[in-house]
C-alpha cells in the first residue's frame, strides 16, 4: 500500500482509499481518471482479478511463410532436374546422331580400306563365310518359270555375277541380298534385285550351315553404258567394325 497527495487539499493519504478523509473528496474517480490510482500494478478494476494483459502475437503467421517458401525451392529444384534432365536427353540423342553420322563416315572410310580379292580367288565376307567370284555376265533379261516368264529391267541392263559361297563356321548362316552391291569407278552403288522362280539359281534369302557351300547367281540392274567387269562386289553388314572385302569382276 502507497500514499498519494489528494487532489482536492494536498494531503497525503492511502492509495486505497475510497475518499479523501481531510475533505472528503471522492477518490476512486480521480483515481480511475489519472490512470488507475488505487489500483494495485497487475490487478484489473473489478474485485482485484488479475489482468491477463496483451496477448502475445503468435507464430502461425512466421510458420506458414517458411512453408510457403520451403514448397517454392522445392519446385524450383524440380522444375531445374527435369530441365537438366531434358536437357541431357537432348545432348544424348545429337551424341547418338553424331555417333551414327561418325559409323557412317567410318565405314565409308573403311571402304576404301578394305581388303580387295582377285578374280577367282576365296576371300572371306563375314565369319567363317568365304565367297569366290565364279563368273560374270550381262543380260536384258533373266528366264523363269520354265521360260514361261522372264524379267527385263525397267531401264538399263543385267548384269549377272554367279559366286560360291561356303560357311566355315560351326553354326548356319544367312544370306541377305542388301548385304552386297555392286560398286563402280565413281563410287556408285548398286543394290542386288530379287528374281523369284528363276529357271538358274539366283541367291535371294538363303541359309548355309555349317561346313556346306551354296553356289548361285547375283543380279543387279545397271545401265547401259557402265560394264560390269570395271565394277567390284562388295560385302558388308554394315556394322562399324565388319570386315568389308571387295571382289574384282575380271
């Protein structure tokens, strides 16, 4: 309990009186108009209940900021994986078109690099696969069917290279016709045509197994003026590393 000056006369008095006993002048009215005299610090104006005071602001605002900002890294980073990811993917499909424009400029490198065969002599065109070149013609058409039928070119000529082929190997072999071409003095090459139900054999899509030889004819369509005989056959698979030889035709 403190002691205050009445307003009214000076005196000095108790903080809780209710009036001033020298004059009598009412003290809980001034007291609640100059700021709560009588009025214990920490106790609110009805019966001394204490006052709860100001209500401390909460975190839930701070919370939901660092969430917000949490979710926008997330996204951000994913956003980023999945462009570098594309990004990646990109860089690897023109790698791969690089790669296979390289094979490409390989293997017609190694075209030129091949290994060249005489006229009758075996060479070999794959494993275990040798083939010789037996004999080489020219033609404007080819019988078939008992001659009942025969092809002619579209334009141009024929020309007919007969080969021996044998397999080596312990496994069977196939045969495919665009594996083989035919290659002049300026490089140009010219692809094997399929004779179906010829009266000669005519190599198409064959299997040769193991130990055992086919011997039969390739046909190319070429023109007029070129002769076969200045071209040479070639064999290839196609793949980068293959052994491609090449068969002079005279």
């Amino acid at each position: 309990m403190g002691l205050i000056k009445c307003p009214e006369c000076g005196k000095e008095i108790s903080d809780m009186a209710g009036t001033c006993p020298n004059c009598g002048r009412p003290m809980q009215a001034s007291n609640k108009q100059q700021g709560g005299y009588g009025q214990q610090p920490g106790y609110g104006q009805q019966g001394g209940v204490p006052s709860q005071g100001p209500k401390k602001k909460g975190h839930g605002c701070l919370i939901t900021i660092l969430i917000f900002l949490a979710v926008i890294v997330v996204v951000s980073v994913a956003i980023a994986s999945t462009a570098e990811k594309k990004n990646n993917s990109s860089n690897a499909d023109i790698g791969g078109n690089d790669v296979a424009q390289d094979g490409g400029t390989q293997q017609e490198e190694s075209d030129s690099d091949g290994e060249e065969i005489a006229f009758g002599q075996e060479g070999t065109i794959d494993d275990g696969l040798t083939l010789i070149v037996n004999e080489v013609t020219e033609t404007d058409k080819i019988s078939a069917v008992n001659g009942m039928m025969s092809y002619k070119p579209k334009s141009g000529k024929y020309a007919v290279i007969n080969v021996t082929i044998r397999n080596n190997s312990k496994k069977s072999k196939s045969l495919l016709l665009n594996y083989f071409n035919m290659v002049d003095s300026d490089d140009a090459r010219y692809v094997a045509s399929i004779v179906a139900a010829a009266d000669d054999k005519f190599i198409t899509v064959d299997t040769i197994n193991p130990n055992l030889d086919i011997t039969g004819n390739l046909v190319f369509e070429i023109p007029n003026e070129l002769s076969a005989q200045d071209c040479t056959l070639r064999y290839s698979d196609y793949q980068i590393f293959s052994q491609t030889s090449y068969f002079k035709l005279k």
